[in-house]
C-alpha cells in the first residue's frame, strides 16, 4: 500500500464513509468537484456517484499529480528584445496564455484550480514584472509543483524571475540588503505573520538570499552573481552560519516546522473547507505534512477524503470567486470550451471587472476572497455576465446540449415541468429549493408557453421552445443566493 493512502490514519484524521445519515450523494458529489475544481460535469456526477469516494479521491488526486505539465508556447523564451517594433504583439501573447489557462479550467477542471490557489499564496503581479517569459515561467511552476514537495516549490518560487522582480529579491546584494522578499517568505509563504520569526530574523534572511540576478526590463534569464552574495556570518533563529539560500529553506523547514506546518494547513483548510479552521482538524493535517517530509499529495488526499470535508455544513458554505462563477456555469451545462469560445472575453474580462485580474491579485497578500467577491455591484454584474453565457449556451449550435442535459436528469419523464425544473435546479445548485422559490423557477421555465399545454402534457421537452424554456430557468437560478456558493 502506499504511503499516502495510509497518511490518513497516521494523522489521526477519520475517513468519510458513506452511512444513511451521510450518503455519498449528488449534493457531495458537486461538493468535492467545486471545492477540488471548478465544478463537475454532468458525465462526473454520473460516474463519481457510481464510485466508491476514497477510491475515486486517489484517482482524481493521483490523476492531477502524474499529469503531463503545459507545453511552453512559442513565445515562451521571448525576451524584451523579442517585442521590439511589433505593435501589440506582447498583449496578443498574453491573451493567448489566458484564454489557454480558461480553456483548462473548463475542460479539465482540476490542476487548474489547485494552480489558482497556489498563485493567491505565492502572489506575483504581471503589472509589476510585464515580461511574458516570466509569466509562463512562473505559471509552469505552479502547474509542476502544485501536489508535489512543498519545501522544493519554495525554494524554486523564490528563484523564479517573476517572484525576484515582483518583491525586489533581483536588488539585494551584499552591503545592500532588500528585506522584501524575505519578509514575504515567513509572513505570507511559509510561516504565517509574527509566527516565529523577528525583524533580525527578516534581515539576516534577506542577506543570506542576496546574490540572485535578473532584469524585468530585459526580459532576461536568472543568474546567480558570487559577488553580490553576502557570505559573512548570519544568526537565523539564534543559529549562525554562512547561510546562503538553500541554508535558508533547511532552517525554515526544521526550526520552524510546525509553525510552517499548521500554517499551510490552515490556508488549505480556509480554502477548500471553510473560512474558520478546526484548529484540531489542522493539527492533524499539519502533522501529516510534517510526517510527510513536506509532499503535498498526501495532505490533499486527507483532507478531500475525510469525513470532517463532508460536514453539511460546509456544503455551499463559501462564496465562489468570480471565474468559479462562470466555469461552473458551463461546466454543469455539459459544454466543452470549444462551445463558449466566443465567451471567453466576458469569463475573463468579467472576473477582472469583479476585483479578480488573475496573474494580478490586488497586493502580496492576494484576494481575500469569500464576502469581499460580493457587494451591491459586483452582484448585478455577475448576473449579467452570467446571462451572456446563458445566452450562447442556448444559441443555435448550442442549444440541443441543454435540451440533453434536462433529458439525461428526468429519464422518460420528460413532460413534467414541475419534476424537470427541481431536478435541473438540484444539478445547478447543489441542493433542492424551498416551495415558494421552487415555484417561482416553475414559472421562470414555463416561460410564455400557455398553461393548457402542460395541462394537457402536450408539452414536452422534445418542443423546439425547451433550451430556451432551460436557458430562462438559469437565468432565474444565477441571480439566487445559492448560486453563489460553492
């Protein structure tokens, strides 16, 4: 057996087994998907309810972790040099890396979103650094090291040319020493804010990490510069040495290792459960970590499969960020990314007007996320942009994946508007409506269609009008409470 499919009983942490009482159910099954990804597919739903979750976890946890990494694009080496006297040829390369990222956010679902928390941990911001070679790098390191070793995506983070530009590690040298991305590392990336660590401890690290070179304004690659490197004494955590860089991460790693431990857990535990950790349940999990000797697939694989990650409680109980919000949306409707190309302006454009530029969070401490995503604004536009997605999902092309999907969820009852539109709001929300808004979405789906068709149950889903009787749903459903929660 491997170790980390017994990592769960060494951190003490309880299994979830479906019971009565706690059914691996559909409500579950969306659940894990929206949490672990950008949400499920109808295909997804279908076959995770068929599966046994621990096995199906391993599997989609081991599926992400031995996938192949992105291909760098033609422009991935591309120095500053590369994009004199072209017009707009920088900004074309650019909106191509986003819409390739928003293209594997919907068809994949999964790396893609565990990639996205780990650029809101470790912050860079293209505005500050504006060189292509640098996103691309930065964007392929946090694909490679997502579930890998968390030590190892550190120590390379922090050689990355978008990270030295971003907190200024490209300026410090000796004599000179730049306390920026040395604070970062134990406030923000490793440690937690006054977490083990003091000022002295901040100077004495931003000397060790001196040495490192690259030029933002170049676009150049990143060298190491003996001549800049401080290689006197430092005391770090009362210990002195000629620390250099990999000294650095050793110390961190072993005089700090549970405070490095409880707070990594703790983000992940915000993120991908709730906003309010259980203390003891991180504890345990940063026990794992440490057990682990800092690989991260065994922790997600804790967490995703434990009973505690199951609570109903926790089910809708975080608000979706902005990108979530709309790949959700396409996701559950059973489109592939092909089908809502001409989209992707208003996926991405949009979640930028919402307060979320991804590869430009607000500051080094990234989006706050959860109530700061929602205010009287950002609301009405959501569902704007969402009723722009409605709306090409029911155009000409297509419309007949909408009419499949209401298919696929009421079987051969396929004339009972009432029992279609609990069923597609379920699949939407993740949960079933109370009377009087479920009412509500009974009208919403009738539409304009006179009452005596249904009466009659002449209607049915076969009519030419249904994918706009579905499609008028959803734009009842995007604009509810609960459509805003994951």
């Amino acid at each position: 057996m491997k170790f980390s499919d017994i990592a769960i009983n060494m951190a003490g942490i309880q299994p979830f087994q479906p019971t009565s009482d706690k059914p691996w159910n559909k409500q579950r099954v969306i659940h894990l998907y929206r949490r672990l990804g950008f949400g499920p597919t109808p295909t997804q739903i279908t076959n995770a309810l068929a599966a046994n979750p621990q096995v199906l976890i391993g599997s989609l946890l081991d599926g992400i972790k031995s996938r192949a990494l992105p291909t760098g694009p033609s422009w991935s080496n591309f120095t500053a040099a590369d994009y004199e006297n072209t017009d707009n040829l920088k900004f074309e390369h650019r909106e191509e890396h986003y819409y390739r990222y928003l293209t594997d956010m919907i068809d994949d679902g999964l790396r893609s979103k565990i990639v996205l928390f780990w650029h809101n941990h470790f912050v860079t911001e293209l505005n500050v650094y504006d060189c292509n070679k640098y996103l691309w790098n930065y964007y392929w390191l946090l694909n490679q090291y997502c579930l890998g070793n968390f030590k190892t995506f550190v120590e390379a983070i922090g050689k990355s040319p978008a990270m030295l530009s971003y907190l200024n590690g490209n300026l410090n040298a000796v004599g000179n020493p730049n306390e920026n991305y040395a604070r970062e590392l134990m406030e923000l990336f490793t440690m937690g804010e006054n977490n083990g660590y003091t000022q002295f401890d901040v100077v004495e690290v931003a000397r060790a990490l001196t040495g490192w070179r690259c030029n933002m304004y170049e676009c150049n690659d990143v060298t190491f510069v003996n001549s800049r490197f401080d290689n006197n004494n430092k005391t770090i955590f009362g210990k002195t040495g000629k620390w250099g860089y990999n000294e650095v991460h050793n110390l961190i790693f072993t005089e700090r290792k549970v405070q490095v431990a409880r707070y990594i857990c703790g983000k992940l535990y915000a993120h991908f459960i709730h906003k309010v950790p259980d203390q003891e349940f991180v504890n345990a999990l940063a026990d794992l970590f440490i057990a682990s000797n800092w690989e991260l697939l065994p922790v997600f694989k804790a967490l995703f499969r434990s009973d505690h990650f199951y609570n109903e409680e926790f089910v809708g109980a975080i608000i979706k960020s902005p990108i979530e919000c709309f790949v959700d949306l396409v996701r559950l409707s059973g489109f592939n990314s092909q089908a809502v190309t001409s989209r992707f302006g208003t996926m991405w454009y949009g979640s930028e007007n919402l307060g979320m530029n991804i590869f430009n969070p607000i500051n080094v401490a990234g989006w706050p996320g959860h109530h700061e995503w929602i205010n009287e604004n950002t609301l009405t536009q959501r569902w704007s942009y969402s009723r722009e997605l409605i709306n090409t999902m029911a155009n000409e092309t297509n419309r007949e994946t909408l009419r499949t999907l209401a298919k696929n969820l009421v079987g051969t009852t396929i004339n009972d508007p009432d029992l279609i539109t609990r069923e597609l709001t379920y699949h939407y929300l993740g949960r079933a409506l109370d009377d009087d808004l479920h009412a509500a979405a009974v009208l919403y789906f009738k539409g304009d269609i006179p009452e005596n068709y249904f009466e009659d149950q002449s209607w049915n889903l076969d009519w030419n009008e249904a994918p706009f009787q579905i499609a008028n749903l959803l734009g009842f459903l995007v604009k509810l409470p609960e459509f805003q929660l994951s």
